[in-house]
C-alpha cells in the first residue's frame, strides 16, 4: 500500500489543518493541497496571504508541482485559500458534487446566484460519490461523510484519509452538526464508514481543539486509535448515546464568528463576489440566521 509524505499546517486563529500531501517516489514531484486557509480579519474586512504562502513555500522548497486543490466542504470558520493558490501554482480545485446543494440552501440567505454560479463551474471539478483518481502515482478515492454539513467528503489517498470535520482527534471527538442540512444521525454513519478503514491508516483531521491546558495541537490518529479511544464515536457509543449528546452539545452554539464571510467565499473557491467599480464586499444578511 502507498504511504503518502503528508506535511500539515497548524492555522492557530481558525484551528485548522491545511495537509500537502505527495509520493514519496521522487520521480513525481506533484502534490496536492487539502483545505487551505486565507487568512481574514473580521473587524477589518481584510484578508492576508501569510497561511498560504507558507504552504506555497513548502511546495517550491520541495520542488514539488501543485495538482489538486481540495476541499473536504465548504467551510463555516475560515475563508480557503483555494483561489489564490491557483493563481499562484496552477492546480485542480475540486469538491464533491453535493455542494450543489449547500450553494443552493445558502442563496436563500445571500441572494448571491449572480456572482456565485448555481451549477459549481467555480470549481474545476466536482467529484462523484466514490470517484477514484491519482495524486502523482499514489491512487486516491472519495468517501462521502455527511453529518456535519450534507456534502462533507473524505479523501482516501494511499493507506491515509483526510477527513474534514467528520471526526476529530479521540480526546476531542467530531464536529459539530447543526449547520443547514447538518445530522448527527448522518455523522454517525459517516463515522462508521471511515472507521471500517484498515487499523493502520492514518485519519487526518480538519481541525484541532487541544482541550485546556493538555495538549499542543495535533493532526493525525491511526483508524485503530479512533475505534478505540474517540470519546464521541469509538466503537464502545451507540448511534442514539452519540446523537444525544451531539444534538444536546450543538443546541443553542453560537455560530463561528467568521461564519458570513467564510460561507459566501468558499462557495466561490475562496473567491469574494462580484466588484463594483473595483471594489468587493462581504454581505451580511440581516436576521437570517
Ligand atoms: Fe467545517
């Protein structure tokens, strides 16, 4: 089985992991990037480049060229560099078709179908349910996790899978599942799906949130790990003690503070809207949510 070279970056402001992952054959020097941040100041409006152009300066020092660009969803906390590093590296930026859906529940609340196309061609390619396709030569698949948004996907490349915010760490757990068309009851069965991976495959998880004073941030247990010691999903939770608790956790949460601009962005590959006279904005709907 192929083991992916894997180097992962810590965003400490959003708590997310941004994966590069290629061969360790070093006749194919392509990679691909997994869920990119670009950095965004709230109060200010502003956006910076510098997550980015650590993971841009990785991929030059390594001499590696930039094949996929890829999102495990659309994400509600931070902004995906996925735009930039595209214009800075080439690449296929890709997700799973179901984010068909999510762009169509969120035009409800930003009235955006004039600047954010409603059937995707934002983004190169929209991957089917199980699709299989290559990074170099390590073979790489797409496993559908619903649960904490509808069109959450995992990446299985190699003997490792990447997989967004459909589980966490053991000591953290999963994601949460009350965003439009979120379910725990979905989560659940995604959980199940990755965790019938082999024992020794390594999961990758979006973000990282080391309880208190415990932990630095860290980004990788085995699928052996997570049956045994996640304290929402191991093998030892049924379905309705893992609902409960989700469902009684995410009740009354208040929403990520990026969530507007993050949501309206990602749906453009991390692009802000259309400009008036040169200028773009973030909307931000009123009583909506
Ligand atoms: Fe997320």
């Amino acid at each position: 089985m192929h083991t992916p070279n894997v180097r992962g970056f810590f965003d400490p402001a959003t708590a997310t992991w941004t994966y590069v992952v290629w061969s360790t054959n070093n006749a194919v020097a392509q990679c691909a990037v997994i869920d990119s941040v670009l950095d965004y100041d709230i109060y200010s409006c502003t956006t910076k480049t510098t997550s980015a152009d650590a993971v841009i300066d990785f991929i030059q020092e390594k001499r590696l060229s930039l094949q996929w660009i890829l999102e495990t969803h659309i994400h509600a906390d931070h902004i995906t560099a996925a735009h930039y590093l595209q214009q800075k590296l080439g690449g296929t930026i890709a997700i799973s078709k179901h984010i068909l859906a999510i762009v169509h529940t969120w035009e409800a609340y930003f009235q955006n179908s004039a600047d954010t196309p409603q059937d995707g061609r934002q983004f190169d390619h929209l991957f089917e349910d199980d699709e299989e396709f290559t990074i170099a030569d390590l073979p790489a698949k797409i496993m559908y996790t619903p649960g904490h948004t509808p069109a959450d996907t995992s990446y299985i490349i190699g003997n490792a899978v990447f997989v967004g915010d459909a589980m966490f760490l053991p000591d953290v757990g999963s994601g949460r599942c009350d965003f439009p068309g979120g379910s725990a009851e979905d989560a659940y069965d995604s959980s199940r799906k990755l965790l019938a991976l082999p024992g020794d495959y390594r999961m990758y998880v979006g973000h990282d949130y080391p309880p208190e004073g415990m932990r630095g941030p860290r980004c990788m247990a085995t699928i052996d790990q997570q049956q045994q010691t996640n304290n929402r999903l191991s093998y030892s939770v049924d379905k309705h003690s893992f609902i409960a608790r989700r469902n009684a956790d995410d009740t009354g949460k208040p929403v990520p503070h990026l969530l507007l601009p993050s949501i309206q962005a990602n749906l453009r590959a991390g692009q802000f809207g259309e400009a008036v006279n040169g200028v773009q904005f973030v909307k931000l709907p009123v009583n909506m949510l």
